[in-house]
C-alpha cells in the first residue's frame, strides 16, 4: 500500500513539474514575441511575400481575421491561385487546374486551410483554443539548446515544436500534411525573426517534405496588423474576378 501511494505522489508531483515547466516556457515564448497583450490585441493580419521553390518564385497575399478565416493568393505563372475560409465553408480558385471560378474545396484540402489560424502565436490562449501541449524534454538543433514541445490541436493533429532554450522562441515545427489522401511529414524551420509595431515575426520559413526535392521556402516582405477586412472578404459568393 505504501508502495502505491508512494508511486502515485510521484507520478503526480512529475506531472505538476511538467506542466510547470510547460507553462514557464510559454510564458517566455509570448514575452519574446512580443507580450501577450500585444499578441491578444491582432484582429486581423495581412501578410506579403513570395514562395521560393528552387528557380521559381510565386508572389502571395495572405489575409486573416479571427477567430477563424482566412483567404490566400498565390500567383504562378501568371495565374491567380486563390484559397479561402470564412469560418463555415472552404473554396478556392485554381486556373491551373482548370477551376476558373470559386467552387467548395475538396475535404483534405479543406482541413489544410482551416487549421491556418495561428500566424500571430500557436500558444496563445492554447487552452481556450482546446489544445494540449506536452513537454517532450530538451534536444540539440544544429549547436543550439532547444525544448520540444508537442502541440496536440482539438482533431487530434500533432506538431512538435523546437523552442530556443535562451529566448524559447520558435526555431522549427515538425507536422503533417494531407495529399492525394495519404498523410506526409514534414517540418519547418522558422527565422530572420523581425519586429512589427513590438510583435516578432519570423520572415523566412523553409518548408521540407521527403515528398519534396530541395523544399521551399517562404520569404515576408511585409505584414500589417489590423488593417481592416470585412467578412464579405473571405466569403465565396463576394468573389470578384480582376
């Protein structure tokens, strides 16, 4: 019996230290990033840049507006790509394959464009949200000391993130993609993090898959924060062609 009771103070005192530990690296990682009332305080964003994908570059525009829409443009070849949530319904423009005008998005698509909710921090008000963070222990990435934290969202999604262990700023997030029905992994290295009106922002992020040769990266060459976006906006019958 005292073997149990002891068994069980232990588990639960491992536990506490854990989630204190959780709670102490979050805290450092929204105070790096700018302070949470500062990060509570984006409604809306408005992002700029270019994917680079080997000698290729696509000009983006990607729009957000809480608690859940989001609209991107990517243009290739000439050819506007558009992807949209407006909070109930995803759809999409895509020229390229042959869609020419706003049509719901397939599912798997659809699942991909709205978890694309967390630009401003993935930890922010990570409870409200109904995620789950674990502390995985401490690792080395390429020289430098990082925490690795699992980041479990209310689908059942997981990504593990790679904090640095001095300012427990996001340095890399490892995940999961949906394509052609068949789930990939991947992984994304965050950095040239830059301040916007006392927020930071990572603008460049490399996107690597073992689907993919050489990856791809994402290149920001400017954001806003709040400007002003009307619902309509996100929405697919507001969609107008240029």
């Amino acid at each position: 019996m005292r073997k149990i009771a002891y068994f069980v103070m232990v588990t639960l005192l491992v536990s506490l230290s854990f989630s204190q530990t959780v709670d102490e690296i979050i805290s450092k990682n929204l105070k790096s990033r700018g302070g949470i009332e500062k990060l509570r305080r984006i409604k809306t964003l408005m992002i700029k840049g270019k994917i680079v994908n080997q000698s290729m570059e696509m000009p983006f525009v990607l729009w957000t507006k809480k608690p859940n829409m989001v609209r991107t443009e990517i243009t290739i070849q000439k050819n506007k790509m558009i992807q949209a949530y407006d909070g109930k319904n995803a759809w999409w423009v895509m020229p390229l394959l042959n869609i020419n005008e706003p049509q719901p998005m397939p599912e798997d698509y659809a699942k991909q464009v709205k978890e694309q909710q967390d630009y401003d921090s993935p930890f922010l008000d990570y409870k409200k949200k109904g995620y789950k963070i674990e502390f995985l222990g401490k690792d080395n990435l390429e020289g430098t000391g990082v925490y690795k934290l699992k980041l479990t969202k209310k689908n059942g999604k997981e990504y593990i993130y790679y904090l640095d262990e001095a300012s427990c700023i996001e340095l890399k997030m490892e995940g999961t993609t949906v394509k052609d029905g068949k789930e990939i992994r991947g992984e994304t290295i965050f950095g040239d993090y830059k301040e916007v009106d006392g927020i930071f922002f990572p603008f460049s992020m490399e996107m690597k898959s073992p689907s993919s040769q050489g990856g791809s990266q994402m290149i920001i060459e400017g954001i806003k924060i709040n400007p002003s976006i009307s619902d309509g906006f996100f929405k697919m019958e507001n969609y107008k062609k240029d």
